[in-house]
C-alpha cells in the first residue's frame, strides 16, 4: 500500500497532467480561458477573486519554500527551526483563510447569480468539490498539528520524500510515519493535479509572453473634414450630391 500511494499514485498523478496540458494545448487552445463570468456580476467578484488568488499564491509560495528548500539551507543563513516555524503557521494559516473566505464567496456568487449559475458546469461543481477539499484538509491538518497539538515538521519527513520523487528514488517508508491528515491532503493535492488540466484551472499555466514581441496596433480615427471623403447616403437626411472627383464618367458607346 505505501509504494501504491506513495510512488506509483504521484508518478501516474504528474503523467496525466503534463499529458493532459500538453492534449489541451494542441487540441484545444480555445478552451484555454477562465470563460470569465464578469460581465453577468462584477460587484461581488471585485472582493472574492481578488482575496482567494492572494490566499492560493502566497500558499503557493509557502509549499514551494517548505518542500523543496531543505531545512540545512534556511539554517545556514540564521533561520532557525523554531523562527521557521512560527512564520510558516502564521503566514500559511492566514493565506489559507484568505483563500478559504474568496473561495467561498465566489462560490456563494456563482449559486446565487442566476447568469453566472446558467453557466456553471458539472466540471466546474467537481474542481470546486475538489479544490476545497484540498484547502480545508490542508489547513485542519495544519491548525490540527501546530495549534492543538504539539507540532509536526514536515520538513523532516514529507519534504525529503517529495524531493525524491524528482530524483526518480522515492522512498515510501518515509511517508508511513506522517499524520493522517498530511496523508490524506497529499492524495488529494495529487487528484487535484491530476484533474487540473481539464478545468478552467489550466490558465494558472498561461502568461502573457506573446506580447513582449507583438507588433503595436495602430489605430486610426475617420477624418470628418469635408471634401477628404465622400458622402454616403443613410438614414438620416438625403444622399447629398457626389462630389467633383466622382461624377459619372461619360463614355461614347
């Protein structure tokens, strides 16, 4: 069971989301969007999108840091353990709060608007099922561990084990001692990964690089000074007379 989920589940989760951007990419570029639901309601979506897309990059950050810099690295420039600690809990609780909260109401906004709830998906219901699963099991195992109890560092167990899966040598037995709760979240982030793709989460991958080369766009205004173009007739008023330059031209037959 633990080589199950803690080598061949990680391999087969990051296989099928790097194959599933690389299928969205070459077949379906237009169904690369957000399809953004601002025109239907822009006032909730002002305060939602804004608080949950802060929260998910600074939990972003945060994992980053947490599992791939090693604990001798921090150490060695003056960060102790215990500083460390009490930085990741504090920022990581409140980043998680914060995505937590613009989570919840831009779900709130997309069940109550009736525009915006017409154009919600089964897929969407699903990422939203399980992108907040992932967020409230990772922050009850987090307040669970470091507020209730006594502590865990997760930088002496979960983060050499997800290293090693980069080095193509994991090591499951490392996993088996972590807290249930770190377990479960782990399978859920990894389900997550691999669903990623196939949701409007795939625009966490895009950047506009194209337009540091783009050609600028000129745009010219019609000049409405008189004699420089013809009049053309329309609704309002008579057509006017064509001007010296585009009179018939007479020919002999």
């Amino acid at each position: 069971m633990n080589v199950l989920l803690w080598v061949v589940y990680p391999y087969l989760a990051i296989a099928i989301m790097v194959g599933g951007l690389i299928w969205r990419y070459r077949y379906d570029k237009f169904g690369w969007t957000t399809r953004s639901s601002q025109l239907y309601e822009s006032a909730v979506l002002r305060w939602g999108s804004p608080m949950f897309h802060f929260g998910i990059l600074m939990v972003l950050i945060g994992h980053v840091g947490g599992l791939l810099v090693p604990k001798s690295w921090t150490e060695a420039v003056g960060i102790t353990e215990h500083t460390y600690h009490l930085m990741a809990v504090f920022i990581g609780t409140v980043a998680g709060f914060c995505t937590l909260i613009g989570m919840a109401i831009l779900i709130a906004r997309r069940r109550l608007t009736g525009p915006v709830f017409a154009a919600t998906t089964k897929n969407d219901k699903a990422m939203y099922a399980v992108l907040a699963a992932v967020i409230v099991i990772g922050l009850w195992s987090t307040l669970r561990a470091n507020v209730v109890g006594d502590g865990y560092d997760y930088r002496e167990t979960i983060s050499p084990w997800f290293r090693s899966l980069f080095y193509l040598s994991p090591d499951p037995e490392i996993m088996a001692g972590v807290p249930v709760g770190f377990q479960i979240h782990i399978v859920s982030a990894f389900a997550l990964f691999a669903f990623w793709p196939f949701t409007r989460l795939v625009h966490a991958f895009s950047a506009p690089v194209g337009y540091l080369t783009r050609p600028y766009v000129p745009y010219r205004s019609r000049d409405t000074r008189p004699g420089l173009r013809p009049a053309r007739p329309g609704w309002e008023g008579p057509p006017t007379a064509p001007s010296a330059q585009h009179k018939p031209r007479r020919t002999r037959r």
